[in-house]
C-alpha cells in the first residue's frame, strides 16, 4: 500500500515538475495506483466541468460515437475528480463524462483526488493539447491564463509543454488580433502561420481587410508577407525579406508550429532535432511516417 502511495506521489511529482508533462501517464498511474476500494460510483448530475476547461466547443459526432459506446460496453476507464464544495470537479475525462450523459447514465465510476487550482488548469490545457487539439485561439487564452496566474515566464512555458519559446511566443501572439479575424482563425479557416503574419500588423481594418483576402483569393503565407512589406504596413515587429534565408524562416516557422520543436532548414538540407526516442516517435507520428517493427 505504501508504494502505491509513492507511486502516485510521483507521478503527480512528474506531472507538474518543469520536465515536459506526460498526461496519459499522469493518469495511467493514478489508475493503476488506486485500489478498488477507491474507485467509487458517483452520480452525473453532481459533476461539473474542470472550470479551467479551455475547450469551449466538442465535437457532437464524437461524443454521439462514444455514448453508443457506452451504452454497448459500459465506461471503461473510471474519471478522475476533486471533490467540491457542491459534489465534484472534474480533473480528467472530460469527454467521457459528457458522452455518459448522452448515454443516459445515472453514475459514473470515479476516482477522488484533491489538487488545488493551478495543478487542475494545468491538466485541463496537458489533456486537452494532447489529446484533443485545441483550435489555436482555445490553446492561446489557456496558455496566457496559466502565465497570467501563474507568473511562469514564456520559456518555463515552453519546456513544460513541450513547446518551443517562439511556438508560445507567436501563439499569444494571436491574441492581438480583432475578434472576427480570431474567430476565422479558432474555425480554421485562417491557418496559424497567416494569423501570425497578420498579428504582427496594428491596423485592425487592414488586418479584417487581409484576413478576408486570404480566404477569397487563397493567398499564401508569401504573399501576405509581400503585401505586408509593400505596403508598409504598421508592425508590431518588423517583417523583414533582407536576407537570402527569408522563404526558408517562413518554411521553418510553418513546420515548427505543425510539428511542435524547431526547425532548421538550409539549402538542400531540413534539420528535426528531438530529445528522446519517445520524442522522436511523436514527430514521426505527426509527419505520418510508420515504421515497421516487425
């Protein structure tokens, strides 16, 4: 019983040390830590949401799919909760208890833990990065709300999430940005390395006009660069094409933020640094690449 306890201690230790942040063993071990007597049935309807939930929107077919699985096999996996002043808060498996509502449960199988309200706006934006995909407006007002109450600077950000400082840097970024063209970008209609660009511009009626320009004329992202110089658009930072390099910057900017590390691309060469095999396992992933082990 005892190491179980140790178990458990470090893993919540790991989870919210400054290492980057591994959510499913976060959870993994609180499940295979608990002991029967501790996974208990709860009712539904005395459950709410993380409050430092930053998904505002699920997807309803999803859900739909996994309440029929529900109804089919029952919860699989118990939820992992605190307990509240009024019933309980939810610490993980948001989407799970959302689809067992669908499926017309009256309980849930749960897990009772107590984190305080940092540690639970954490696992609320590990789970939903990286499991969910939040749209990029979502991960940006749940990354300044962590710094805001939090007061980690960007680069303590970065390593935790295992993201680079630029990545965070020009994601908050977004956050300039007019409310309608946030909106364009949260529906992914404007993708991130177009919002970037036009974060970088302080006229909101030309950066409305732009992101309209985008889409109806399917401008890439070396256009809109172009336009931005041309025109001498007030910046917040200053775009600069003074250097034989300036393609590959918007290349490697484009692949860092889909890929999540930094990359280096040179003339015939692109270079994908990673610091683990696991790491390296997550970029091939993200790039489709299988290996056979066999």
């Amino acid at each position: 019983m005892e190491n179980k306890r140790k178990a458990l201690g470090r893993g919540l230790e790991q989870l919210f040390s400054n290492e980057v942040i591994d959510f499913d063993n976060f959870e993994n071990n609180i499940i295979s830590n608990a002991k029967k007597s501790e996974i208990v049935e709860i009712p539904l309807d005395e459950i709410r949401s993380n409050p430092y939930q930053p998904r505002k929107v699920f997807d309803e077919k999803a859900l739909n799919e996994l309440a029929e699985s529900i109804k089919e096999h029952g919860i699989v996996q118990p939820i992992i909760v605190k307990k509240s002043i009024k019933g309980y808060e939810l610490i993980a498996a948001e989407r799970r208890t959302k689809a067992s509502r669908l499926a017309k449960m009256s309980t849930i199988p749960a897990i009772i833990r107590d984190l305080n309200d940092q540690e639970m706006m954490e696992i609320a934006l590990i789970e939903n990065i990286q499991r969910e995909n939040l749209n990029p407006i979502e991960e940006a007002i749940a990354f300044k709300k962590i710094i805001d109450e939090t007061n980690m600077t960007q680069e303590q950000v970065a390593v935790k999430f295992g993201k680079s400082r630029t990545y965070i840097t020009n994601l908050l970024g977004l956050l300039n940005l007019p409310e309608s063209v946030r909106t364009l970008v949260a529906n992914r209609e404007l993708s991130m390395s177009h919002a970037r660009t036009l974060s970088k511009i302080t006229d909101e009626v030309k950066v409305i006009a732009l992101a309209h320009k985008i889409i109806n004329e399917n401008l890439n992202v070396r256009d809109l660069e172009k336009i931005s110089i041309d025109n001498q658009l007030p910046k917040r930072v200053k775009i600069s094409r003074n250097s034989n390099n300036f393609k590959y910057k918007i290349y490697e900017d484009t692949m860092r933020e889909v890929i999540g590390t930094k990359v280096k691309i040179s003339t015939k060469k692109i270079e994908i640094p990673f610091d683990s095999e696991k790491d390296l396992e997550r970029i091939l992933d993200i790039l489709q690449i299988k290996i056979d082990s066999d």
